[in-house]
C-alpha cells in the first residue's frame, strides 16, 4: 500500500509539468523488414495497434520521474501462439528500456529484451528465443523506466482506461507497477493505464 501510495504521488507531481503526445504521431519500426500487411494479418503487436489504430487510447501522457519504475499489462492470447519479439515505445532516440515478459502466476521471467531506441515515437522491437504462449494463460508485459522518460496511455476522454479490452488475440486484463532500479515482477495492482510496452505474437 505504501509503495502504491509513492507512485501515485510521483505521477500526480509528473503529470502537472507531462506533456501529452497524440497517438497519430506514433509510428511501428520492427528490427528486421516485414510487409505491413503481413504484421497486420499474420503477425499480432497488440500494444501498439491498440494505441496507433486509436482503439482505445487518446493521448500518451509523457512523464519524467527520478525513480526507476516497472510498469507492466496483464494479458491472456485467446489462441495459443508464440511471441518472437518484445518492444516498447521510445521516447527519446538513444534510450535503453528493458522490457520483460512474466508468467503471471509464478511471477517467473519468461524472456527480456533490451531496447535501445533509434528513433522517437516509434515501437522498436528485438528479437527474442521464441516463446511458446498457452491459450487463455495470463502473462504480464512490462518494462522498467530505469528514470528515463516514459509514456502511459490514456483512454478517449477519461484519465483513466477501462479493462478489459481485446486487439486480435490478446486481451488486456490489468495494470500494475512496482518501484525497483532494475526489472522486477510488478504486483502493485493500478488498473487504469495501458504500459507502452509490446510483443510480436502469431498464433500458432
């Protein structure tokens, strides 16, 4: 409860100076070339459909906060599948963000990728050793803010987003956070944001 309560603090200090950036402006760059309509078709990048395609989210508040924090999505696949990337969107070129996939119920690390970002506003991926994912199992996406600058979505016209929600496959459950310099598990249950971070996910 006390750490829930610092983070709030820190957002709510953060969001009076945040500037907010419109969704139309962000783009998706995958490490390797992929035929747009075969991302759109074949390949899943939930995240950043959802904030691109302006599914749900609006705005992308943009935070600077000394602390480091890990903020994360709870997600289950409606399909089993396998997720052969994970990203996160940049703020500002040259930043590295490590970004984690979780097991939600053993809080075990599944893969983590480290991002470093070459451009602004755009998702960048990395590759990652394949991961099988289980049908209708929750994982959590997240990455750590390591005190850089970072994004959180906001919904259309409320500052808060409602779950669940669905893009293809994947449906988002929840948020959470925690408070560490280095990745760890989030278990501070948030429930009204959606984390910039994302996977590359085909069903199987």
């Amino acid at each position: 409860m006390k750490a829930k309560l610092l983070i709030l603090a820190f957002l709510v200090i953060a969001a009076a100076s945040c500037t907010k950036t419109k969704v139309d402006n962000v783009t998706n760059t995958v490490t390797d070339t992929i035929n747009r309509t075969v991302i759109d078709t074949v390949l899943q990048m939930p995240t950043s459909s959802i904030i691109a395609k302006n599914i749900e989210v609006d705005s992308l508040p943009n935070f600077s906060i000394a602390s480091a924090v890990e903020f994360g999505s709870e997600f289950y696949a409606s399909d089993s599948g396998v997720i052969s990337k994970l990203g996160c969107l940049c703020v500002t070129k040259d930043s590295i963000y490590t970004v984690s996939l979780w097991d939600f119920d053993s809080h075990a690390l599944v893969a983590s990728a480290s991002i470093t970002c070459t451009d602004s506003l755009h998702f960048i991926y990395a590759n990652i050793t394949p991961v099988n994912i289980s049908a209708n199992k929750h994982y959590i996406i997240s990455y750590n803010t390591k005190g850089l600058p970072f994004y959180l979505a906001e919904l259309k016209g409320d500052p808060t987003l409602a779950f669940p929600f669905s893009n293809g496959s994947i449906t988002f459950v929840n948020s959470y956070f925690a408070i560490s310099p280095t990745p760890m598990f989030p278990n501070n249950n948030e429930n009204d944001y959606l984390t910039p971070a994302d996977f590359v996910f085909q069903v199987k």
